[in-house]
C-alpha cells in the first residue's frame, strides 16, 4: 500500500459537527480526485482522555469529481467525551477469481484532523475552533495521565531512573500505555540456538541419527515466544535497588492483566536502569526466577525413584491430587506471598474436605475443646486443623518439629488462614489499611508479617508438600476414585458426629 501526496485538496467532512453516542452521523469525502470513480475505505479515529483509537471504516462509492457520502443512522457509541474525524482513506481493488471476489489494498491518503466532530461535549461547543480546543485538550489530559511519574515522587534525597524491562510469553500487537509505562511489541522471539545446540549435543551423545534442523528450530522458536519490551520513562527512587522495586511492583499487575486479556502471562527475563541525571550510572538486573527448590539430590530430596512411581500411580488414581500438584506448582513460581498463602491454604481446604465429614466435632491436640463456637468441621479453619492434627498422629510426627514459629498447630493455622482471608477478601495484606485493621484476623496475620525470613509461609508450603505426599502414596494404594468425597478415606479416622 503507497501513500498518496496530494496537498491539502482532499477534504473529509463529518457532520454535525457537536453529536451525542447514537445520534445519526455523516461523513463526506470531497475532490478525492485521485480516487475518482474508486471504492475506497473510509477509516475514522476517535480521541478521548485516555486513548486515541480506531472508531470505524466502511467503504464509499467515489464519483467522476471524487466524491461521496455515508450516512450512520445510529451514529458512534464511546461512552464518554471525544473528538472524532477520517484519519484516511484507502483505494479497495477488486480481483475477481473463480469463486470469490479477493479484495487488496491500494493508494492511500491520511488527512490531519481538521474536520471534526464532537462527541458528549461536556459544554456548548458549536465552531470548529471550539472542537479543536476540544482535542488540545483531550490530548493534553492523555499525556498528563500517562506522562506521570512512578515511585517515590513525594520523599526527600530521591534520584530519576528511566528504565526498561524485556518480556517473553505475551504478543502484543498495539502500543499499550498506562500512568507512567508504555508497552510494544519487539516482534519474532528469541530464536533459542543454544537449546537446538544442546539438542544436537545429547541427540550425538546417546549415538542417535537425527538432528535438529537450526533454521527450522529458530523459526519455530520465534513464533512460540513473542518479545515485548515496557519503558518506565520516570522512575523516583533513592537508590537502584528501591528503582528495581518499584518497576517490579509497577510491572507485574500489568502483566497479569495482560494474562487475563491476552490469555499467555508474559515474564521479563532482563531490567535496564539509567540514571537521568549528567554522569548517572547505568544498572541491570538478570530477573528470571532463580532456583529456589532442593540443592541435595538423593532419596531423601525428592529424588526417590520408588517414591516417585507411587505419586505418579496416585495422581493417576485421583483427580483431586493432581489437581493439587498443579496448584503446589503454581504456588511456587508465583511472584507474591499473598498468592502463595492463598493457593497452598486452599490446597488444604480441598483436601480436607475430602477427608473431613462435615459434623465432626473439633477438638485441639491432647482433647482440650476448640476455643470457640466455630468447632465443626463444616467450618475451613477448624477442619483444616483436624485434617493436619490427623495427618501428625498417623505419621508420628510432633507437633512443635513442624509448626515452628508457631507455637502449637492452633495458632498456626490461626495465622494462615488470617492471611488466607486477606488475601481472598481484599487481594492482599495491606497493615495500614483501615478496612483490614477493624478484621479480627488482623492481629494474627500482622505476625505473618513482621517476619522477614517468611519462616511462617515456609512452614505452611512444608505442611502443604508433606501432607500432599502423603495423599499421593494412599492414592497410590486405591484402584479405583474416592467413592464419596468428605467420608475419610485417606489419613481421616471414622469421623464422630453429634
């Protein structure tokens, strides 16, 4: 497609030129003359205070003087106050085949918005020059939004970073913009050489025939891992270490909305920083997730083959566990604490009600009574206390080993599922919040929180895996599925009702 330079002779008009959403619209286009007798695509744009986007594009039948009208009986819907105008016209070629007609693209002119129409003008408007004033405007309240900076932009002895960070996992095909980021596509992937290198390798070590093909490799690789890169152009911080933290904490919401609009979740992979003041330093940070699980290897870390083959034969025979190795996964490569305490304490929910009847009545280790009237297992917390409590008995395990910093099972899972409840009411814990500091679980999940070495959720994760793996063995034992869920047929005992 070529652009056509035709001066300032081409005119796109829409009118009326002041229109509510849903009133009729018309658009002309006059002495088109290159376009003359053509059927051209008519495309308009629209401006608001937060995008400037494509609105609509329809064809239009040009006659001998180059021009034409479309009329919109039901006009736009934006939703909200705009400016809207042609941003080109573009030649439609028509190329009959056998079967169908193939429509192309030819010539085409971009006009500068010049006739415009407002949209949901907030106050009179009935000049032009009024609807440009309009789009300054728009314009104007667009780049103040977006142009913002990010950080600590109210403290004192802060310096000004402009950073970068590489994503992999999402393709974006449009610009994307948000207070203080800007995200765009890089195009094609990483193209992976070395893992076809390191195939090529193993294939020629084990004396194999085949071979990875590298240009075959490469193009495959590119499509299945789209680059985008996401600019920070202001970043307040005092120092390199609180700019990472804030471009991380800025980044990853938008990653998992993109996740959620997108359907992939992009991860970035690299983070540039430059300091904008004369002389400042450049910094990098290499930001793909470290290993964090076992450094031993053997029987005794996870690497038992007998062990390993009675899991696989458990989560075989039981959808429900494997659903919780998923979900045990998930929990350990998220990004958050709130999201881990939420996925490993539902893990203990499911598989306590799997378990648990719901009428059984709970008791603390050693038969105290449960210290409130929430005592039934139809209650989360309560059962998931019988479920682990349980689970110690038949595995002889002491209490006090496993649940350190705690000091018995009760305030553990006491203080677990007070981070459950942040989490799940209020999407994380937030201390100086005032709507979670009125929560009667506040106090017992501010324990979790002054705790730098994590050794609260380190020892829920444990509770998790151990109690999981063991799951994985009784399952491992049954031929067929559960045949009732909540009637005890893993590590529960009879239940007693009341």
């Amino acid at each position: 497609m070529s652009t056509t330079s035709v001066g300032t002779s081409i005119e796109a008009h829409l009118l009326p030129i002041v229109i509510k959403d849903g009133e009729p619209l018309t658009v002309q286009i006059k002495n088109a003359m290159p376009f003359r007798n053509m059927t051209v695509s008519v495309e308009a744009h629209y401006v608001t205070a937060v995008e400037t986007s494509w609105l609509f594009s329809f064809p239009v039948e040009l006659d001998e003087q180059g021009c034409g009208t479309i009329s919109l009986d039901s006009g736009v819907t934006i939703g909200e106050e705009a400016v809207i105008y042609v941003h080109s016209i573009t030649e439609i070629i028509r190329v009959p085949n056998d079967d169908f007609i193939e429509e192309r693209t030819g010539q085409s002119y971009v006009f500068p918005p010049t006739w415009m129409t407002a949209v949901n003008a907030r106050g009179p408007l009935d000049k032009t020059d009024s609807i440009s004033q309009l789009l300054q405007d728009l314009q104007g309240r667009q780049f103040a939004y977006y142009s913002q900076p990010i950080g600590d932009t109210d403290a004192e002895g802060t310096r000004t970073y402009r950073a970068f960070s590489l994503i992999e996992g999402v393709k974006i095909t449009t610009e994307l913009r948000f207070p203080g980021v800007v995200v765009h596509s890089l195009g094609e992937g990483l193209t992976g050489r070395e893992h076809a290198e390191l195939a090529n390798e193993m294939v020629q070590g084990m004396g194999w025939r085949c071979r990875v093909q590298p240009e075959n490799w490469r193009t495959e690789e590119a499509n299945r891992t789209p680059l985008a890169i996401m600019i920070f152009s202001e970043v307040v911080a005092a120092d390199p270490v609180r700019a990472g933290t804030i471009v991380r904490e800025t980044r990853e919401p938008i990653l998992s909305l993109l996740a959620l609009n997108r359907l992939a979740r992009g991860q970035s992979f690299c983070s540039v920083f430059e300091e904008v003041q004369e002389g400042g330093k450049t910094f990098w940070f290499y930001e793909l997730p470290r290993y964090r699980g076992n450094l031993a290897g053997g029987m005794i870390s996870g690497e038992s083959q007998a062990a390993l083959v009675q899991q696989v034969t458990g989560q075989r025979n039981d959808p429900l566990l494997a659903l919780c190795c998923d979900m045990i996964a998930e929990a350990l490569s998220s990004h958050t604490d709130d999201n881990k305490y939420l996925k490993y304490w539902t893990i203990l929910e499911l598989l306590s009600q799997a378990a648990i009847h719901k009428n059984v009545t709970v008791h603390l280790v050693g038969g105290a009574p449960w210290p409130n009237d929430k005592r039934s297992a139809a209650n989360a917390k309560p059962r998931v206390y019988e479920y682990i409590s349980r689970w110690l008995a038949q595995s002889q395990m002491q209490e006090a080993n496993l649940v350190f910093p705690a000091r018995d099972l009760f305030e553990a899972v006491t203080v677990w599922y007070a981070r459950r409840n942040a989490t799940g009411h209020y999407g994380k814990f937030s201390p100086d919040e005032p709507l979670q500091m009125k929560q009667s679980w506040y106090k017992n999940a501010m324990k979790s929180w002054d705790d730098p070495q994590s050794q609260w959720l380190i020892t829920l994760r444990e509770v998790t895996v151990r109690v999981l793996t063991w799951e994985l063995g009784l399952a491992a034992s049954r031929e067929t599925l559960r045949d009732e869920p909540g009637l005890d047929q893993s590590i529960n005992l009879q239940p007693t009702t009341e």
